[in-house]
C-alpha cells in the first residue's frame, strides 16, 4: 500500500508556497514574533495534512486483509452504503474495491 496515493498534491504544494510566503514577509520584519508563530502553526498543519494521508493507507490496508480474508465490509461513498464481499462480486484494484462500474475507496470501510 502506497500512502502517496492518499495525499493530495496540491495541498501540499498550497501549503508549502503559504508557508514560504509567510517566512519571507516574517523575515522583513525583524523581531516578529508573530510571524514565526504562524510558521510553526503552518509546519504543523503541513504535519497534519502528510500524516492524515499514511493513517488513510493503513486502514485501506487492513481492510484490503480482511477482504482477502473472506470478511464482509461496509463501504460508503458520498452517497450509498454498500455490502463489500468475494461472494458479491467485488475486486480489489490497488486502494479500490471495485464491481461492474462501481468504484469504493478501500479507507471508507468498516469490518462487518
């Protein structure tokens, strides 16, 4: 399981450019004790929004075990609540477990 598959680049990216921009207008002013308390503050939602990601892959991957163990999940999307099985069908594809069209995160599961 690649937890790099679960983080989403552009927030990184946003976040990082932010915190950059924050730094260089910090520096201008010296002695400002404010801007580097907003450095820190965004180093840690940077933390935050990497780590959330590898937590994310961690269940995707329990769950994809116990899948493969024969277990039953239940899987949300946006909208529905699915039954997930091998008796009903589903597949698994890298992070998603997958019948006909229907495509189902495997982190938005719970073991039955």
């Amino acid at each position: 399981m690649n937890p790099i598959d679960f983080i989403d680049p552009q927030l990184i990216l946003s976040s990082l450019l932010l915190l950059l921009a924050t730094f260089l207008l910090s520096a201008k002013k010296k002695g400002s004790e404010k801007g580097y308390l907003t450095v820190w503050v965004l180093l840690i939602l940077i933390i935050i929004n990497i780590s959330a990601p590898l937590h994310e892959a961690s269940c995707a991957e329990d769950y994809i075990n116990e899948f493969s163990r024969g277990n039953s999940l239940t899987c949300k999307n946006s909208r529905d609540q699915y039954r997930v099985s091998m008796k009903d069908g589903w597949e698994v594809d890298k992070n998603y477990f997958i019948k006909e069209s229907l495509m189902i995160r495997a982190d938005m599961c719970e073991k039955e």
